[in-house]
C-alpha cells in the first residue's frame, strides 16, 4: 500500500530526526528541510501530499513559508507542530489555512491522527489549545493582541530584528533595502509605544514572533 508522501520543516536536526521516527510507520517521508527556501524548492519538485511545519523556523517563520507555498501549491495540506500553546497562535494558524497544529510535547499518536485528519481534509488541534481558543474568544470575541496592528511584513521585520539581525541582514533576508526595514521598524514601533530596541525584542518574545 502507497503510503502518504511527506515532508518534514524544523530548525532543529534533533527535532526533525524526532519527527521522523514518529511518523516513518505510516507516511513516506520524502524530505526533511530546516529552512524556508528548502523547503518552498522541496515542495514544488517533490509534490507531497502533507508538510509537517515548525511554526518557529528561523529567518522568515512557518506562518510565512506556509503562505508562499500555498501560493505555488494551493492544495497542499500542513500540520504545524510547536512548543507554543498561545491559542491566539493556533487561532492564527488555522485562519490561514492549516490542517493541524499540535504541541511538540503532545504523544506520538496525536501527531499522527493530525495528520491522517489532514489528508482527509480535516483539522485537528491538541485539545487543551482548542479549548483556551474557546474561551479566549468568549472573554475577548474581537480580539485583543497587539500583534493584530501589525501588518505581515511588519511581523517579518520584527522577526528577523529581534533575531539579532542588522539591518543590513533583515534587509538581505527579506529582500528590500536598509532604509525600507528601518521605516517599517519605525512605525511599528510607534503604534505600539515601544522606545528601544530591547523593548522590540520583548515585544517579539511576549507575543511569540521569536523564541523566549
């Protein structure tokens, strides 16, 4: 029997080398990627059924590589797996489209009837996140995080800075010059009151841009 074709996205070689161990049984395991332009150029040349993504890949996160690779790929189904449960986060992951999004911590099986869902054309989220998604939205229906104010390509400059990045690096990465990552750091900075760039780079963390 023709088992399911998938690849596997995460920075962390121990992390993918995990993953794989858990879900060799029952899916074809095409490809392991750590980045983002692997992963896009993996993808197209290999046609998986299912990408399994972690949400905090470096440089230009899993949110993002999962939004361009929709583009060249439009039926291509993904499970996110991480270590954050902000069910804003999971609320975000599924608005744009994922099939799963699952804790790293969560037992092997769940991962696996993720991802089974997925290619039925189901979703799946570890229960606990489902649940704080419901009542972070009773608490709150229109939403609260100041991230909302951010555009994509702001979070993207964000990212990158609070990666440590330059700003000769952040504009390398994302493909613009200097002074174009020095304006969007400057407004999103001053729509969300923040005067330094330590205050940035705790404003990434808190919200889950970068890793703590």
């Amino acid at each position: 029997m023709k088992l399911p074709r998938v690849i596997l996205a995460a920075d962390r070689s121990l992390a993918t080398e995990a993953l794989h161990r858990l879900i060799s049984p029952y899916f074809d395991v095409v490809a392991t990627v750590s980045n983002r332009e692997a992963l896009l150029s993996a993808a197209v040349s290999l046609k998986p059924d299912l990408v399994v993504v972690d949400v905090g890949m470096p440089l230009l996160n899993g949110f993002k590589a999962y939004r361009q690779l929709k583009v060249k790929m439009p039926s291509v189904r993904i499970v996110f797996v991480t270590t954050n449960d902000d069910p804003e986060l999971a609320a975000e992951a599924m608005k744009i489209g994922a099939k799963g999004y699952i804790l790293t911590q969560s037992a092997a099986s769940e991962l696996v009837h993720a991802m089974q869902a997925a290619l039925r054309g189901k979703s799946y989220i570890t229960p606990q996140i489902a649940r704080d998604m419901q009542e972070s939205l009773l608490r709150n229906p229109h939403g609260g995080s100041r991230l909302r104010l951010l555009t994509a390509r702001q979070r993207d400059v964000v990212q990158v800075l609070a990666e440590g990045k330059t700003m000769r690096e952040a504009a390398s990465i994302l493909g613009v010059v200097p002074r174009t990552v020095a304006f969007h750091k400057y407004r999103v900075m001053r729509a969300l009151g923040l005067h330094t760039s330590a205050d940035l780079i705790r404003f990434a963390i808190r919200n889950h841009i970068v890793a703590g």
